[in-house]
C-alpha cells in the first residue's frame, strides 16, 4: 500500500465516537484521517458539518460510500459483529470498540469472518495494553523470570458509576439492550488485561448480584474465583457503587510477588531464589527470627517500586495509529481481534455461574447454555428481542 | 468466690504451652498463677521442677490432683474436646485453645458438655481479639455507622512456614493427626476475626491446593468467597509458602470503606450520605469531574488513617487474665467458647467445597458428610485411625 494515511469513519457518534472524532480532528493521530461520521440520529450531522466530512444515518451507506478505508465501531456492545461482518464484507477494515460483543456465540462469528478475510486488518480497542505499567507487568511475569503463577487478586471498584448514568438511555443496564452490567460495560478493560498477563483460566466460581445498589436488571456487583490449573487461581472482584474505589492487584509467583496499586505504582518483591529452594533449607528457627526483626531478609527478597505517569489521554490514540499502521505497513497488532474472545467468555462464565450457583469450565464453555440462560432473561425483561445466533 | 488468684494447670507443654508456663512463671498474669504442667513426654519434668510446680504424665491425673482450679489445653487440636470434657466433670474450668476441635461434632459436643456445666468457665484462646485495632474495627462495624455490608476480602499469607516446620513431628500437617493445613493451624484467628467483625456467612465456594508448595498432605493454599446473603460477598486468601506475605483486609459498607493494612494501620473512607443517596444525585458528568480531579470530593467523603502499636506479647497473658477474672468475679469474657464453633465451621466448610468442587452450606453445614470426607482421606493416609463422632 503506497498511501500514507487512513480514512478511518466512526459509525456511532455517541460519547466514545464523539471523543475519537474530536481527537481525529485535531490531527493527533499521524496515520489517520477523520473521513466520515454514521449515526442513527439524525442530529449528529452538525458534528459532522463541523469537522467537514460526510454523515450518514444508515452504516451500510457510508461502507458503500468509497469514502472510508477502515473503521471504528462505536455501537452498542451487540452490534459490533454485525457491523464489523458488514464492513469486511465491503472491504474495510475494522478496529471492533470493546467487548468484541455480548456473548461468544456472536464474537465466533466475527472471529470466523475476520480470519476468512487475512488481507483485511481487524484489531479491538482494549486501550489499556498501551499502558507501560501493563506492557512492562506483562513482559515480568510472561518472561518467566519469577517463575509460576501462584495465585493473582484484583480488586478494580474504580468504575463507580451514579444511578443517572444508569438512567440515560433505554438499553443501557438492560439484558436485551445491553447484555449485562459492569462485567460487559466496564470491566472488559481488565478481564482482557488480566488474562493477558497472568493467562487464560479454566474455570469460574462466582457470586454476582444484579440490581444491588442502583436501579437495574444487571449486576453492579462481581466476585469471582478463577481456576488456572495445577493449583493455581485468582479472584477478581469488580462493581459500580464503590465511590472511593479500590485497584489493586497483587500476582503470587514462584520466585517473587507483584503488587500494583491504583494501576499506578507497581511494587515488586524479588526472590533471591525460588520460594520452595528458600523453604527447604531452613526451619521454624528462622521463621521466628525473620518475623520478630531479628534476621536480615535483604538476603531473602529484595523490593524495587516503580510509579508511571498516567497515559490515560494518550491510549486511544495510540491504538488507532498502531491499527492503521498495520494496514499500512503491517506493524504488530497491540490487540488482534482474536484475542477479544478471551474477555467475553469470561464474562459469560461468570454471568452462567453467577445465574446457576456452581463451577464453569472455561476450557469447555457451554455457549448454547449461555445464550439460552441470556435469552431467559431477555424474554422475562420483555424490552428487547431475544438474540439468535448472531 | 473469695479467693483472688486462679491456679492455672497447663496440659501439653509444647512450644504454646512453653510460652504459657513461662510468662505466668514471671508474674505477668497478676490474677492466675502457675499451678502445674502435664505433658506425654517426661522430658519436660524439668522445666516444671524449675519453676517448682507439680509435674504430670497424664493429664487425668492432673485434674484429679487438686492442684489447679483450671487448666488450658495446649495438645493436639483433636485432643481439645476430650481434654476439655475430662476437666468440666471433675469441676475444672477451662481454657481452650484455638481451634476449639478439627470437626463441627466435636466441638458440638464439647459445647453441649460445656453448656451443662454454666458454673464453670470456658474459653477459647482467640488472642488476637484483644489486639485494640480489631476491636475498635468491630465496634464500628457492628455500630452501624457506615451501614450494612456490601463486600469484603482479606488476602491474610502472613502465614509462611518452611518445609522444616511441617518435618518436626509426625502428626503435624497430616489429616489424621492434624485434621488440615493452613486452616486448621494458622487461619484459625482471622476466621475468627472476621466473622466477629463482619458476621456468620451462610455458603462458601473455595478452591484448595493440597501439598501445592509444601511436601505435606494438606492444604497449604486457600482462596475462598463465601455469601453474607442479600448480595454481600467475601473472599478469604490463605497460604504458607508466600516469603514476603500479604495482610490487607477490605471492608466495603453502605456509608464508607475501611482498609487493614498488615494488622496495624487502619484507613476508614466515611461517605458524607449513604452511598446510594449519593448515587441517586449525581449524573455522569459529577463522574467525569470527580475522576479527571476537577471535583472538590471532600464534600462526598474523608478518611482517617490510623497506626496501631503491637500489642503481640500482651495478647496471650489479657485472655488468661480475663479468663480467670471471670471465674473470680464474673467479668465478661473476651471469647466465651461457644465463638470457638464459627471458626471451625468455616474451616470445614470451605475444606468440603475444596473436596467437592461445590457450593457448601455454612447455615446448615452436613457434618456427617464432613466427618466422613475426612475419615477417608485418615483412612488413605494410614497413619491415625479414623475419628468417631467425638
């Protein structure tokens, strides 16, 4: 490909496409090129007038327009298949808005269509893998340098969200509008940045509860244990009603141990050797001595903390310059969209464990019963259609 | 009663009971005196000759003697129960210590017995609850101050223990001599702690890794959630194989949150209204502001930090000298041992979760199924015979 930039067309132009648009405009992405907006409301056009680029209030217009090489799916979560299908279908590229969809039934389908189309590029908004803090954290324990993972916690309440969030539109919070609550909405930033650390899970134990602390049909409350085999598990705890708010996660490895703090400050407490060579050459003697002050344990474990500026403002951004980069010149992607699947499942595994009372297989995810369970509770909420396939 | 000390016999004079003998042989428990030491092994006749108190082999014996007005029971854990039941009937009171037996039947037993006998004192050695952090912790938690409970987690690995601790005797980390790991041993005093603060939960999901890190046959690893009922959660992290350690316990409630940091630093988040009152008044935009720092949150919410000194060396002499003031004048005693039963409970609890794979019962706990979830693995192991009911 010979051309420089991207014509990126944002299809959604409600508080996120609004947000890619307005930073587009401002040339902050070298690669990329506002090209043009799509929404169903008609009233959006005067954005679109603004930045001087064609509006379309039907999406299947603007991808036979010709006037867009790629774009961005800012849709409610059960329309990214669908219109990133329709796209790759056109031959334009698709950066899909996290989650890759609801349920895993449908992201299948986008994943099939996506990898019968190789010469297209279609990659996931997960913004947060642009974070340093994550990219160095993932590198540490990926390496092997601290050996195997023993157990992992995170805590993430810092999506507090006020019962008019909640109250804006009709499908949000809903089952058949939305899919689910914090676990689809919120914490799919973590669900993927977890397990792309720490690695994918086997199974799922969880207790959710839907309607809390706000006025909903979903859960706004989370806790999750998760199975990594060979002993290994984690618990991930996630909400909406925390207003002060915790993130802390902690990682347990053979050789040493991770704290992370406010997704800022990292703290990690070095091994001199693997905990079990330390544990077999001493005794309840040394034990005593270590806990009372009274040994010197910088021959045991040595601590380094290490605090990053907040990229926040910068993540966006930089995915869609990475995503047209590889369009243009096949730079790695930072999130392929095949690695969507990971965080959907999860949460569906939690969704069908939190609905049924026991453990689900991960390894083995049973989608139909996930989707029969789902459209349960879209029928009972009687807002929306029940979801086929697709 | 006119009489103004308390002659206190100690039965198992091992490294606990050791430590007993030796602060009351220096006067530091001004109302109970050291009356007398029993042990299996007569090697340990010499440290009763050199404080001058009557030594005994056989702990039968030592409550027939006349010697001693109470006794604690520093033996085996499975011996707590038979010990406690021998002393009751020959009109001796009893201090228990933790955990009050292995199984719910015996410890229901020994309350039953124990229960028959209100002339006499018995208690449990729960120490830690006279540390002033945690009972300062429970009296706002239980004030209802800062509302009902949503969630709390407490990652308590503080527990390390090398290989060569669980090599020093045959029945220690065995089921048939111990009756468990982590939880049985260690875990008992925040098992304890945090129902005390936070209530009796009614169900336990956990995940347990047997021998994971250690050469033993219990488990030395633990990540369990349990159900407080109403949507309220929690999850419990126990192990002894992390070198550095991790003490942090989270509460979250209706009017604010309260973080323990490594059992001496306490931070509490008070909510100027409910949270959900909050919530009810504030849209997106107060999200947007509160996060990007362009809120002055002091108005939402304060915290207050506060570092506790240790009170580790003074826990053990306040339980003994609040159970012998009981006896003497009927002061209310810090652990009556019918608290002892909730610990135990729990502890089997997520023991038959982890050996089932399911949801368990707190409420109406199966403690035959328990019982004879444990008799198989006694029997497997082949080295103590299984339990009967007592």
């Amino acid at each position: 490909m010979t051309q420089s930039t991207i014509r990126l067309g944002i299809i959604g132009h409600g508080a996120q496409g609004g947000n890619y648009s307005s930073f587009l405009s401002q040339g902050r992405v070298s690669n990329t090129t506002l090209a043009a907006i799509c929404d169903v409301d008609e009233g959006k056009r005067a954005k679109a007038d603004e930045y001087g680029v064609p509006f379309f209030s039907e999406y299947l217009e603007l991808l036979d327009s010709g006037v867009v090489d790629a774009v961005v799916t800012t849709v409610p979560h059960y329309l990214h298949p669908e219109v990133t299908m329709a796209a790759l279908d056109r031959g334009v590229h698709v950066l899909v808005e996290k989650p890759a969809g609801v349920y895993t039934k449908q992201v299948r389908q986008l994943l099939d269509h996506a990898a019968s189309k190789p010469e297209l590029t279609t990659a996931i908004m997960f913004n947060q893998r642009t974070n340093p803090l994550y990219q160095d954290l993932r590198e540490l324990v990926q390496s092997g340098e601290l050996g195997k993972l023993r157990h992992t916690n995170w805590i993430i309440t810092t999506w507090w969200r006020p019962q008019g969030y909640y109250d804006q539109s009709e499908w949000r919070a809903t089952w058949g509008g939305e899919g689910g609550g914090v676990l689809v909405n919120q914490a799919p930033h973590q669900l993927d940045l977890w397990q792309w650390i720490c690695g994918v899970p086997k199974s799922v134990f969880a207790k959710l509860a839907f309607g809390f602390r706000r006025d909903i049909a979903v859960e706004d409350e989370v806790t999750a244990v998760v199975d990594f085999g060979e002993g290994a598990t984690g618990t991930f705890i996630t909400c909406t009603h925390d207003l002060p708010g915790t993130d802390r996660l902690e990682i347990l490895l053979d050789g040493g141990k991770i704290v992370v703090d406010k997704s800022n400050t990292v703290t990690v407490t070095r091994l001199s050797a693997p905990e079990q060579e330390l544990s077999k050459s001493m005794d309840m003697s040394d034990v005593m001595r270590i806990f009372s002050g009274g040994a010197d344990t910088s021959t045991l474990m040595s601590t380094t903390s290490k605090t990053y500026d907040s990229s926040w403002g910068d993540q966006h951004p930089t995915v869609i310059e990475n995503f047209s980069a590889n369009i243009l010149d096949g730079t790695p992607l930072i999130a392929p969209v095949e690695d969507g699947m990971h965080g959907v499942r999860l949460a569906n595994a939690i969704h069908l464990s939190g609905w049924t009372g026991a453990e689900v297989s991960i390894e083995n995810f049973d989608e139909d019963r996930y989707l029969a369970e789902l459209n349960r509770r879209i029928a009972d909420e009687g807002k929306f259609d029940v979801r086929t396939e697709n």
